[in-house]
C-alpha cells in the first residue's frame, strides 16, 4: 500500500508520517518512511536545489522539471521496489504538492503538471492523508524551526492561504483515496484519526 501525507508548511505532516510508521511497524507491517523532494539519492541531491536558496531561484516552470526528475528517480529507486517487496510505503509529500506549489499557486501550470506526471511517473498513492490546519499557525510552526530549507516559507502567508484553499479542491476532486484530517487539534488526537483511516484502507 503506498500513502502520501499531504499539507501546508507546518501542518505536522512530517510528525504524523513518523508516528504512523511506528504504530505500523508494532503492529508487524514492513513499512518504508520516505520523503519528496528527495527519498533516494539522485533525488536529495535535486532537494537541495529547490527548497533552498532565494524566493525567485527558479521559475515555477523549472521547479515542476526538477520536481518531475526527483519523483522519477525516487519512483524508480525507493517506492516501486518496496511495493513490490509488499511494504507498506509512507511518502512525507507526493504529486499533489507539485499539483499545488507549481500548479496552482504560483501560476497556471496544472495542466503541466498532471501532463508530465502522467507521462513520466503514472501512478497516483492508494490513500493521500491531507492534515488541514489554519495556514498562519502552520507557516509560523515552519518558519520557527529555522532550517536551510525555508524557500517555500519565504514566499509568505498568502502561498500557504492559496496553499490550504488548492488542498481542500484536491481533496474534493481526488474523493476517494483522500482522508482529510483536522491538524489544529492536539497531535495526539490527529495520530489517531490518522491510523483509523489508514486502517480502514488496509488489505
């Protein structure tokens, strides 16, 4: 089964991707964490690229390229032979987020987007966890943690507004292998509404 966790800058996507791993892997699931940009090496490498460095580094047209090229190598490298080998594979960001930091909010480009993911990647997660949170209290939860890799971050509230409005429109379009869940409650609580939707999707 592969699994995406979607969400603003700060919504606790991350936390919750680690959590489900460990309840899993209790319960005797064999269990891949990864993580896009990156999860592979040729794909770290691109992550630098893009999360890194000044707002205007790239156009949003040669962000969706590099996106494409790290998901390509990390589809090939991490995702596909774990499924193959039965894991479960938990992916910390997936295609939805091209379809919404280069699609939609930084221009007109989904039309790109899904051409190139149908082209070169060609499969979608089997259920895509969006944790949903107020964009103001998710973009100062991101900016605190204060890393190198705030290029996102930097473009300000109004990205994660457009950000949160384009997930909740994904949510809507893609209905069934979404499960929307509420991330301004306690992260304990979230845990748990997270695991009841994976479990009710598990073979």
């Amino acid at each position: 089964m592969f699994i995406s966790f979607e969400g603003i800058d700060g919504s606790g996507k991350s936390t919750q991707a680690r959590l489900l791993a460990a309840r899993l892997e209790a319960e005797g699931h064999a269990v891949v964490l990864t993580r896009e940009p990156g999860g592979s090496p040729g794909a770290e490498e691109i992550r630098r690229l893009v999360l890194e460095g000044d707002p205007d580094r790239w156009s949003a047209e040669t962000e969706i390229l590099l996106f494409t090229a790290a998901r390509r190598d990390h589809l090939e490298r991490t995702i596909q032979p774990a499924l193959a080998e039965g894991k479960i594979v938990l992916c910390d960001r997936f295609a939805d987020s091209t379809r919404m930091y280069q699609g939609i909010s930084r221009g007109d480009l989904r039309g790109t987007v899904d051409a190139l993911h149908s082209l070169m990647i060609g499969r979608e997660p089997d259920l895509t966890v969006l944790i949903d949170m107020d964009p103001a209290k998710g973009l100062s939860r991101a900016k605190a943690r204060q890393t190198a890799e705030e290029r996102f971050e930097d473009f300000g509230l109004e990205l994660q507004q457009k950000m949160r409005a384009g997930f909740l429109e994904l949510a809507a379009e893609f209905a069934p292998r979404f499960a929307v869940i509420d991330g301004d409650a306690t992260p304990d609580t979230v845990a748990e509404q997270v695991f009841a939707a994976v479990k009710a999707r598990l073979p």
